[in-house]
C-alpha cells in the first residue's frame, strides 16, 4: 500500500515546514533585534546639550577679538575683552538678522549689513539695531569655554 | 495777502464786539489767560491755534502763548496785543530768529532738555530753505512749515510732523506740488518715488523707523541736497562696505569726471528697489552696458563678475534642491540647512557686496569660497538623499522575512486544521 | 508549543515537558484548544481587538526603547528627538514606528469597540468586559493626547493648549481637571513634566491593570455570537491554532504596513515650540479629537444663553455616557433580541464623526 509511504513523505514535509517555519522565526527575531541592539549602543556623536555648547578652546582666543559659533541652529558670538573677561551673545542682528562679527578696532560688535553697532554688553549703540543683542553666560571648565543659555 | 488783511479786519470787529457785549463773562475771570478765552471765541482760522495748543510741546513744559508772543495776557482788550506790551506776530523772514530766540539759546534750553541740540539755526542759515530765505524767497520752508506752528510736538511721538514716518508727507506738503515748485526747476516727484522705494516700503510697512527718510540723507535743519561727491558718503552712512570699496573702484574717479552722481548713477536716489543680479553684466538692461560698450575692458569685467555670481547661485539653488527632496523625503536636515544658511548665502552677499570695487579678480575668490562650501553641503545633502534611498531598499529585507513568514504560517495553518 | 505531532522524544520536547511541569502550560493549550470563535459573515471583525493588542506591544517596545535617549525639558526635549531621528542608528524607525503605531491603534481600538457594539457583544454577562474596554478606549487616547506633546513642537504645543482649554470648559470640574492637567493656568515645562509622569509611568500601569482584567474576562466568558445566529450552527473556529495563527499572520501584515508607512511617511520633526509666538494657522488636534473640535466651531456662542462650547462639551460627555452604559440601556440585547433601534444610534454617531473629522482636514473652517 503508499499509505506508509505517504505518511513518511507527510511526516517529511511536517518536518520541513516546522524547519523553515523555525528558521523564519530565527530570521525575524534578529531582524528585530539588530536595529534594536544598534540603536542601544551609544551613538558616536555627541548628545545634544541644548541649552549649553563648548564655543572655544581656552587658548583659541586673544584678548580683544572674537569667534562666531554654532549655538543651537543659530550662530552665537563669542568674545574675549581686553581684559581677558569672556562675553558670549547671539549673534543674530536684531536689525534684520544678519550675522555680527566683532571689530577688534573699534572694541564693538558689529553689523556689516547696515553700520549697526553693539557694545560690549550687547546694547545696541549706533545704527539701525532697534534692540540690543541676547547675551549668554560663559563659564570656563577646565580647557574649555562653555556658553549657556540663560534663564 | 488780502484774504489775510480782510480776516484781521473782520477778527478786530468781531474781538471788539465780543468783548463789548460780553464783557460781563470775560470780567468774570480777570486773571484767565484771555488769549486762550477771546481766541477760541472768534472763528476760523482764529481758534485753531487754541485747539493746536492742548496738543503741544511747548505748552507741556508750562510755557504760554505770551511766551512767545509777548502782550498781555490778563487785558481784556486790544491792548492785551499791543506791541508797547511786546506782542510780536513775526513775518516770514523773521520766523527763524523767533523761534531760534529760545532754541539756539543753550543756557536757556538746559533749563527743559539738555541733550537738545541748539544749532538748529545756525544749521538753517546753511541750507537751501535758509539762504533762499535771506534772498527775500518767501515760499521756502520756516520752522513752522515743518513742525508747525501750534501743536508742535517732539519727533518720538507718532503723531508729530516730523516723526520718521510722517517726514516724507511734510516734506511732500511743498516738495510733491508741481504747482508751488514750478519756479525752482526741480523735480517734485520725490515723495511719489521713495514710497515705492527698498527705504519706504521698509518705513510705511515694516515700521522700521531706522529706514532713512528725507532728513536722514539731505539733513534736517541743514537740509541741502548731498553734492555729488559727497554721495557714497551719505550712503555710506549704512551701507558702509559698498561704499569703501567703490571709493577704492575706478568708478570714483570716473564718476567724478564726469559729474555722475556715484551711488545714485546706478542705484538712483529715490526710487531706490531692491538690487538684484540682472542690474550686473554685459546684458542689455544692465546698468553696465549704459556706459561700457561690448568688449571694452569694464564690459568684460562685469561679465566676469556676473558669470561668477550666477555660478554661486546656481550651487546654491542645487544644493537647495537636494536638501528640499530629502525633507520631502522625511529626512532630517537641519544641520545641513544651518551650513548653507551660516557658510554659502554670505558668501553671496559677500560676492555682490564685492562688485562694488569693480575687480573681477576679488569677486571670483569670494565666490570661489562660497562654491567650496556649497560643495560641501550638496555632497552633505546628497549623502542624506543617498540615505532615504537606502532606507526605502533595505525595507525589502523585513518585508520580505514578512511576507516569507506568513506564507509558512499558512501552510502551516492548513497542515494542522488538515489534521484536525 | 507541541508543533511536531508525532509523539518522538527528542530535546525539545524535553524542554518542552520540563516548563510544562512547572508551568502548568499544557493546560493552558488545551484551554485555548477548546476555545472558539464563532466564524461566519462577521468573523473579520474578532481579530481588532488582538491587533489593538498587538499595536499596544509594539508602543511598549518602542516606547521603552525612546525613554533611553529622550530628555523631557522645555529647552531638551525637542532636541532629544531630534537627536533620536538624525544621530542615533535606527532611531528614525523607533520614532515613526512610535507614532504611526499609535494612531493605528487609536483606529484599531475605535474598530474594535464599534464592531463589538453594532455585534451587541455588550450583552450580559459581558457588561464588565465593555466597560474595561471603554476605559481601555480612554486610557488610549490619553496615551495619545499626553504622548504627543512629548517632542514639545509647535504643533503639540497648540495642540494641547486648544485641548486643555477645551477641558476647562466643562461644567464645575472642568477648570480644575485642565489646571491639574497643565500644572498650572498654561501649557508650560510643568505641563511636559505631568504628560511625561502620566504617559510613561501612570497610563501604562492602569492600561495593562485594565488590560489583564479585560482579558481575563474575555477568555472567561468565551467569544460573543452574534444574534440572530440562533437555529443554525455557527461554524466555530478554534482558537488554538485556528484563530491564533491567523492573529499572528495579521500581526505581521500590520507590521509590514507600519514599516511601509515608517519608511515613506516618516512622522515629521516639526518646528522647537515658543510659547511666546503666536499660533500658526491651522491648529487643530490630532485626527481622533478632531471630531469634537470641529463639531465646536460650528455650534454658536451661546444657545439658551449657555455658552455654545459648554453645551458641545457636555453633548460630548452625554454621548460617551450613552457609549459607555449602552449594556444597561439595551434591554432588546439583553434578551438576546436584535436592537435596530440602537444599531441605528450608532450607525449614526459613526457617520458623525467621519463627516467631522473629513470636515477637519478638507475645510476646517
């Protein structure tokens, strides 16, 4: 009779199904796992600190000049007196949102677009800027200076 | 003239039968100030100054119409204007040294506003209105035509004349009439043109009051027409980079030569509109070729410098693209948005700002910079693009283990509900 | 699992034999063995329930997985997110993956409850069972409505100051349920610290205290037959594998689909909220509250000099009372009799609603 044969071949394809069934299943389970395990692995870029950014190294600056950074997605500026102090502002013009640079002849921010000014404590002095520049704290941690958001 | 004699005729009948007939309520308040009381009785144009003054600077700071006036001001009668009292109306000519009695006294001004400047008049006398005014030119502006009479108010508040937003219409009040301005032979289309202007649409719509108006560039008591060399000066006032570098172009020379008012020539004076990158080249319409023939040397710089610009753009509106396609894609893409924004778009304002020292050389550097970065940005740009592209491709792989699965699990359903 | 029927010894089934011991499984299966599902014409609308179920675990999973890098914080969160979908590999599917699969079971949690409803499996002795799954429906939207503040953009930002004001409308308790909401008169960090508290650690814990008993009630009381099935033999479906493996094969459909969306439709980033600019045009909240918003702006300001809002809230409330103590109210149902009238009051609170929420997204205004 085939009915023996055919339960073997039945019995075969039993097998084979449960072992491509368990293989799919292995399959899927590390679909899933791979991105979840590469997502938990630390990432290599930094975290976001959002409300602080380290704008400079130390020494990068002298004294009477300045550097525009990244703060966020928008430029701040960062400034060393003449005294050596550190003085850190958006660098955003509040004429019409031109970038500032500092004029280390004149000891002031300035604004190429329009001839505006901007003290060292970020008050708007001359030109058309109806208000003076957002200014930040700067905090010096070890070979680094750090700018923070205030509030 | 006449209308004006016929209404003191008229006033002086009507002052005298008004106070003869109501003396009884004006003797009821004898040390009233009886300008202020016969005057808003009388009729036009005689109580408009009563009105004007509820409103006035001068009136704030406690100061009287005797102040400026002189008279009486607690006579009941036409002595209360007699000039043995000091009344003084003063005439045109004389309105000037009137006002500048108090304001170009510095000791005296310390007293309501030391920062006030007191040059007024001494400025005056150095403009156009001024000089003409000497020459017996009636018809020129005084103080009063300017800040007015009665009413004056300090140009901070919006409703005074000469705040910034209203300079263009006082001005205007003479400059914009063809009919008033027809014997000095300039233009009176001023006012018309500047509001349509980069400068008006930034006063009038966005209430940017550091636009310049009128005063900021022809002076405000000193108001006289910047010459022609002193042009780039004036606007060099704001745009200072322009300016410097078009001093150091040959155009400064040139344009001196031959009288051509520098800025002005290209840009014009009050019509002025947004610039933009049609105005340089070797084209037609360009304010190059009004004066550069076809293959001169100025010719092929402007088309040098035109070429390099466009090239600049035209990396720009790229990378632009490629970012705006991987945005669409769901993409992330702010850092590379904050490096076209930070690092390429000055390099463009930097390349026009550039043109102005007419050298060829400098503009393709700047350019050159700024194509460097936009580089950067696209292959930044296209990288994500490359990325999204990715994303969609290796989503087959689970998809497929999916559809693989359900497969087998319907096999294997239908073995299992075969077998009961 | 006993998948091989053939009764071999082999390691497996030792395995297999040695949990059974201590667990007591087999038992189980044989449970889930005898268990059916009634088949026939209605037989689709039995699985929204596990795939309500299905798209629950997927939140926890990738729920779980977002709390290792998002900061909650006025001046970090959106910056977490961002970082999460730009700088953290696969982190872009995680998110999507969270947000799509909640609005899918939002539907499939609003499917299910429907279905159960015009199917009268509300009858007793299921009334406990409807009422857990109406606070399951609650549970879930507020999962929804305090999750998506979580990125803190401009959208969520206006989005839960429009929903929270709504809140206060309602007579009596409603200022003070929208101040314990927002901690405080507006939307602010407080009110992020709240619906972060509340969607990660306080709805979680309720849902699956609900969940567990909504289940367990279920498998008690055995799936529901439809009335009007009476004289005919319902052709059943077990629920071990039958039943089972078909959850299974549509829980990977539905897998594939918010892979599909993920990948094509990611969920937007938006832009970083400020509380102090003004709001942008076209506020409105998300699709599943949508309906009562927009049945809002068309009522007028007042009707019988109440204020017109206070009367569409309490309209709201009324209508969700009626939702929730329909197996109380359908007598017809309880004797097992069909209940058109109640049929057609439901026909009709779902047409409204899709009428609404199209109204919201074609001409809001």
């Amino acid at each position: 009779m085939g009915s023996r044969g055919e339960e073997v071949k039945s019995i075969g394809r039993r097998r084979l199904l449960d072992v491509l069934l368990s293989g799919g299943v292995i399959a899927f389970l590390g679909a899933v796992f791979y991105p979840v395990t590469r997502y938990l692995t630390p990432p290599p870029g930094r975290e976001p600190a959002a409300s602080s950014v380290t704008a400079a190294g130390v020494g990068e600056l002298k004294p009477n000049s300045g550097k525009v950074f990244r703060f966020g997605s928008k430029p701040g500026i960062l400034v060393r007196l003449p005294s050596g102090e550190w003085r850190a502002f958006s660098a955003v013009c509040t004429h019409l949102q031109c970038t500032v640079q500092y004029r280390a002849d004149l000891e002031r921010i300035w604004c190429p677009c329009h001839n505006g000014h901007f003290d060292l404590t970020g008050k708007n002095v001359s030109g058309p800027p109806p208000k003076p520049l957002e200014a930040f704290d700067v905090v010096v941690k070890g070979d680094e200076v750090v700018v923070v958001r205030r509030g | 003239m006449v209308r004006q004699r016929q209404t003191t005729a008229i006033a002086y009948t009507a002052l005298f039968l008004a106070c003869a007939y109501a003396r009884p309520a004006c003797a009821a308040a004898p040390t009233d100030n009886t300008c202020v009381l016969c005057h808003s009785a009388l009729p036009e144009p005689l109580n408009v100054p009563v009105e004007a003054m509820k409103h006035d600077i001068h009136a704030e700071k406690g100061l009287t119409c005797v102040d400026c006036h002189g008279g009486d001001a607690t006579a009941m009668d036409e002595t209360a204007m007699s000039p043995e009292k000091g009344f003084r109306r003063p005439a045109r000519a004389e309105i000037p040294a009137f006002c500048g009695r108090c304001h170009a006294d510095g000791a005296y001004m310390r007293h309501f506003n030391p920062r006030l400047p007191t040059d007024q008049l001494a400025q005056y006398w150095t403009s156009i209105h001024g000089q003409r005014l000497q020459q017996g030119d009636q018809k020129v502006a005084t103080c009063v035509n300017c800040h007015g009479a009665h009413g004056i108010l300090p140009p901070d508040r919006a409703e005074s004349r000469v705040f910034p937003a209203n300079v263009p219409a006082t001005c205007g009040g003479c400059h914009s009439r063809a009919d008033y301005m027809a014997a000095y032979g300039i233009p009176t289309d001023q006012e018309e043109r500047y509001k349509h202007s980069v400068h008006g649409e930034l006063l009038f719509v966005q209430r940017d009051f550091s636009a310049p108006a009128c005063n900021d560039c022809h002076g405000n008591h000193g108001a006289f027409p910047p010459g022609v060399t002193s042009i780039a000066e004036v606007c060099g006032m704001c745009h200072v980079n322009n300016a410097a570098l078009f001093v150091k172009s040959p155009h400064h020379q040139a344009f001196r030569e031959r009288g051509l008012p520098e800025c002005a020539t290209c840009h014009s004076n009050h019509d002025i509109h947004r610039t933009s990158d049609e105005m340089l080249g070797g084209a037609d319409g360009t304010v190059c070729r009004r004066c550069h023939e076809s293959g001169s040397v100025g010719y092929n710089a402007a088309v040098t410098m035109r070429a390099a610009i466009d090239q600049l753009k035209a990396g720009l509106e790229r990378t632009d693209a490629t970012l705006a396609r991987a945005r669409r894609m769901g993409m992330e893409v702010t850092e590379e948005e904050y490096a076209v924004r930070e690092q390429v778009r000055p390099q463009l304002i930097k390349a026009r700002t550039q043109t102005h020292l007419s050298d060829p050389g400098q503009v393709v550097e700047v350019v050159t910079a700024g194509v460097n970065a936009a580089a950067a940005s696209e292959a930044s740009a296209q990288a994500t693009l490359a990325e999204a592209q990715a994303r969609r491709r290796n989503l087959l792989i689970p998809l497929a283990l999916i559809a693989l699965l359900i497969i087998l699990l319907r096999l294997k359903l239908r073995q299992l509900e075969r077998n009961g | 699992m006993r998948l091989s029927s053939s009764g071999e010894a082999n390691a497996r089934t030792g395995l297999v034999a040695w949990f059974d011991e201590r667990l007591g499984l087999s038992g189980a299966i044989d449970f889930l063995r005898h268990k059916a599902v009634p088949g026939g014409a209605h037989a689709v609308w039995y699985y929204f329930g596990g795939v309500s179920l299905f798209l629950f675990g997927v939140q926890v999973a990738t729920g779980l997985l977002l709390l290792f890098y998002y900061k909650p914080g006025t001046e970090t969160a959106y910056k977490s997110v961002q970082f999460i979908v730009t700088g953290v590999p696969f982190g872009w599917l995680i998110r999507s993956l969270h947000a799509w699969s909640a609005n899918l079971m939002v539907f499939a949690v609003f499917v299910h409850m429907f279905s159960v409803y015009f199917l009268k499996a509300y009858r007793p002795p299921r009334e406990l069972t409807w009422l857990t799954g109406m606070a399951l429906l609650a549970l879930t939207l507020t999962f929804g409505f305090s999750g998506y503040l979580l990125p803190w953009n401009e959208l969520a930002f206006f989005a839960t100051k429009v929903g929270t004001d709504i809140t206060a409308v309602v007579p009596v308790i409603g200022t003070g349920v929208a101040r314990l909401l927002r901690g405080g008169d507006d939307v602010s960090e407080a009110t992020l610290t709240r619906f972060f508290g509340f969607h990660v650690a306080i709805l979680p814990a309720a849902f699956t205290a609900m969940l567990l008993v909504h289940l367990f009630l279920v498998q008690r009381h055995g799936m529901s037959e439809s009335i009007g099935q009476k004289g005919e033999e319902p052709k059943a479906m077990p629920f071990y594998p039958g039943f089972i493996i078909r959850d299974a094969i549509l829980w990977l459909g539905v897998l594939g689909v918010l892979l599909v969306l993920c990948t094509f439709l990611p969920w937007e980033l938006g832009i970083q909220a400020d509380p102090f600019a003004s709001a942008p045009a076209g506020i409105r909240p998300e699709w599943y509250f949508a309906f009562v918003s927009q049945s809002l702006k068309y009522l007028p300001a007042k009707i019988l000099g109440i204020d017109g809002e206070v009367v569409g809230i309490c309209a709201f409330l009324a209508g969700a009372g009626f939702l929730v103590l329909v197996p109380f109210l359908d007598r017809r149902a309880a004797r097992g009799e069909r209940s058109p009238l109640f049929t057609v009051i439901g026909a009709a609170i779902v047409v409204y609603a899709v009428v609404m929420v199209t109204l919201a997204y074609v001409k809001p205004y």
